[in-house]
C-alpha cells in the first residue's frame, strides 16, 4: 500500500476518464476504476488490516485519491454530455431546403368548385341535385324539348352523334332514336319530370358537348348548370326572383340580372339572362375614363338562357300543362369562371397546368 501505488491507482483512473471518447466508454472506465472490484476499492478494503498509524495515514491517501477520481470522473461526464447533445443537435437538425418526395393532395378542378358552389345555392333552397348521362337517347336531348325533326335549332346545337338518324330524321337503327353525346343539359329537364314526383325543383350541374374547335373562347366539352322547377303557379316573378337571388349569393348583394326576349323551343316565352358586370358593376358605362374590358363597358354580361317551360314540353313529359307550370335557365360554367376570374384563354382549363389551378386554392 505505497503512497506511489495509490498514486499511480489515482492517474490510471484519471487517465482512463480523459481517454474514454464518449460516454459509453467513460461508464467502462467508470466500472474498472471505481466499482467494487476496482483497485482502489480493493485497496479500501485492505486498510483494515493495517497497524493503526498505516491504517490512518493510507485511509487517508486512499481517500483523496479516491475523492480525485470521483471530482475527475464527474468532470469528463460533464463534458461528454455535452458534447453529444452538440452532436445530437447537428445530427438531427432537418435540412428544409432539401428537396422532399411527398406527391402534393390533389385538388379538384376550379370549374368542379364553381359548379358546386352553384349548386349549393340552389340545394340551400331546397333543390335537389339531378343527374342524366352524357351520351343520350336524341328524343331528350331534342325531340322531348320540342326541337322537331326538322327545327333549325337542331343544327345550331353543332351535335356530335354517336348513332345518327337519317335525313329525314328517322333513325338509323331500326325503331331506335338516334344516340348523341348530349349538346346541353336541358335533356335532364324532360328526364326528371318523366323520373319524379311533381312538384319538381332540380339543378342539373354536368359536362356537355359540341363540336366546336377548341379555342380560346370555345371548347367542344364544357360544363353547364340547369334548372327546372314544376309547381302549381308559379310564374315568371318566381323566375326572375330565383335568378336575383343566384348571383346575389354567388357575387355579392349588389348584383342584378336582366331579361332579353330570345328563343329556345323548350321554354315560351324565352329570355337571355344577363348579370350586372362582375368587375365594373356597370359604372363602366358612358364613362370613357373607366373603361371595363369584361363586358366591354356595356355593363351586363350574358349570362345563359331561361324562361317559362314551353307546355308542349310539360306534355311531351306527362305533365298537366293546366295544372303546372314552371321555369327553366341554363348557363355554362367556363364563361362564368372566366369572368369571375378574369381568365382569358379557355385553353388554360381543359389543359391540366396547376399553375392555372393553383391560385385558385387547394379545396379538396
Ligand atoms: N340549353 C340551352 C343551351 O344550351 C340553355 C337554356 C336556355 C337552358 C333556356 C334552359 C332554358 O333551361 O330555359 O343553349
């Protein structure tokens, strides 16, 4: 039990804690040189067994230098502790600058937004939303709407047949209508009121389809929203109601709409709707310093069409022409969001860009 034995027990320790290079280590050290086994420990047991003057002198070598191990041993865990935190904080830290592989959450398409939001301004008032397929059976889409065979609003509708009739406007195929690709929503009209009970208040939101050029003002599929609503009584006030409230709800409490006389066979009378124009609110009008692009300073923007459903329609659907009465409009949803939104080039929505869709937010 020499005071250098004790000594070099003490600077082995030391040394040991200096060189342990993390703390794992510096638990292994902390066993070898401090544990029960270690050899100042066992040095610590020996002392018993000394004359008095050793025992007191060598308990109290033994002890310093124990004390130094156990200060030394505090000391390097200290600094190894901190040392992996530093570490821990670097090696952890997120690089948000890196590129990161997530698909982003799809969103559905601003003319899906604008036609529901459409909708639920009508399903708010109690409509119900109605639906009719996209190819359909020619007598809806004209003959149920008092197109007859040989109208000329039949070619205005610049139809794409799937199984055509022959000149004389007989089918085809045997006893068969012919089949088109539907030029408008309208046909849902004759199949709700064949399909349901009276009264009937439907909007019909869907795509429809012309054999246009696709353009920057045309497109040969495109999105119309209809309405058909059959009561007892009800009158072309109810109509016009009816549409002051849409575009009030859809572009705020200021707007109006306007009636034009016009013609479609499936309503009588007939009118083109306008709506006050969105951007100008019709201020634009003789006023040369305010020029408004959107209606070309004509402050009304035309909207779709509507009227009062022809009664030969009503009957063409079983329906008591005496008894009931009703309305009908119909607009496209492209020239609505393009005015809404000042987008110019028709293009821009059947092409599948996000950055068209992007501003428009990310509803899902
Ligand atoms: N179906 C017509 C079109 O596509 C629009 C229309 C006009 C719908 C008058 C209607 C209506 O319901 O009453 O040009």
């Amino acid at each position: 039990m020499k005071p250098e034995e004790i000594e070099r027990m003490r600077d082995e320790a030391l040394a040991a804690f200096a060189a342990a290079g993390d703390l794992d280590a510096l638990q292994a050290a902390k066993v070898a040189h401090t544990g029960g086994t270690s050899p100042l420990a066992l040095a610590n047991r020996e002392i018993g067994a000394l004359p008095p003057q050793a025992k007191a002198e060598a308990g109290k070598r033994i002890g310093q230098a124990r004390g130094a191990v156990s200060k030394a041993l505090a000391a390097r865990q200290v600094e190894l502790e901190a040392e992996r935190d530093a570490r821990v904080l670097v090696e952890e830290a997120v690089d948000v600058t890196l590129p990161y592989d997530r698909v982003p959450a799809g969103a559905r398409h601003p003319l899906t937004t604008m036609m529901e939001r459409v909708a639920d301004v009508f399903v708010s008032m109690g409509y119900e939303i109605a639906e009719g397929p996209e190819v359909e059976a020619e007598w809806f889409n004209f003959d149920a709407l008092n197109f007859v065979p040989d109208h000329p609003a039949r070619q205005t509708q610049d139809t794409f047949f799937v199984q055509g009739t022959r000149e004389d406007g007989k089918p085809t195929v045997d006893d068969e209508s012919g089949i088109v690709l539907r030029t408008h929503t309208s046909p849902v009209q004759a199949r709700a009121l064949l399909g349901r009970e009276l009264p009937v208040y439907i909007v019909c939101p869907g795509r429809v389809y012309r054999t246009d050029e696709l353009d920057a003002t045309h497109t040969p599929v495109f999105h119309q929203i209809e309405l058909l609503a059959i009561d007892e009584g009800l009158t072309m006030s109810d109509l016009k109601g009816t549409l002051d409230h849409m575009v009030k709800a859809l572009f705020g409490s200021d707007m109006k709409t306007r009636l034009r006389p016009n013609y479609f066979p499936f309503t009588e009378p007939s009118a083109e709707m306008d709506m006050l124009c969105y951007v100008c609110r019709g201020e634009s009008v003789g006023n040369a310093d305010k020029p408004c692009r959107t209606c070309s300073s004509e402050g009304w923007i035309e909207l779709g069409g509507c009227g009062m459903v022809n009664p030969r329609v009503l009957t063409a659907c079983g329906v008591d022409p005496e008894k009931y009465s009703g309305f009908a409009f119909g607009f496209g949803i492209e020239r609505m969001l393009m005015f809404r939104h000042n987008v110019e080039d028709m293009r821009d929505m059947v092409e599948g860009d996000v950055r068209f869709t992007r501003p428009f937010g990310m509803e899902i």
